[in-house]
C-alpha cells in the first residue's frame, strides 16, 4: 500500500504525454504509483495568458522500496 510515509517523488512534469507515458510503463511492469495533480493558477492570470501545457503539473510517487526498479522502467 502506498501512503505519504512510504512513498518517493518519481518526477514532476507539466507534459500530460510524458505523464501518460510514465503511467503507462508503470502499469506495465505491474509498480503501483499516485499521482498528485496541481493546477497552476495566479490572481490576475487567467487560463487564456498561460500555454495550453503548462496548466497542470504532475507529481508521480511510487513505493521507496520500487523506486529504482520505477526509475528504470520509466527511462527518468
């Protein structure tokens, strides 16, 4: 199970392709992961004045004990 205490930070991206990509190696090699989404946003800066991929930013957390094993299926 994987919870604030045992996990480690994999990467941190704002490309919802990578962030796929990633996912989908993780799936594949059977790693358990979480990711925590975060919406950037600034007061007085609406969505239109920000790049299309650059909205979100995506941190990827798995286990301590897989993150290597991660690491190398994810080609990080």
């Amino acid at each position: 199970m994987l919870t604030v205490l045992n996990r480690k930070e994999l990467c941190i991206t704002f490309s919802i392709a990578q962030q796929s990509k990633i996912r989908d190696s993780l799936i594949l090699y059977h790693i358990p992961y979480t990711i925590n989404e975060i919406t950037l946003s600034a007061p007085g800066l609406g969505a239109f004045d920000l790049e299309k991929e650059c909205i979100s930013q995506y941190i990827i957390y798995v286990h301590k004990d897989d993150f290597e094993k991660a690491k190398f299926v994810a080609k990080l």
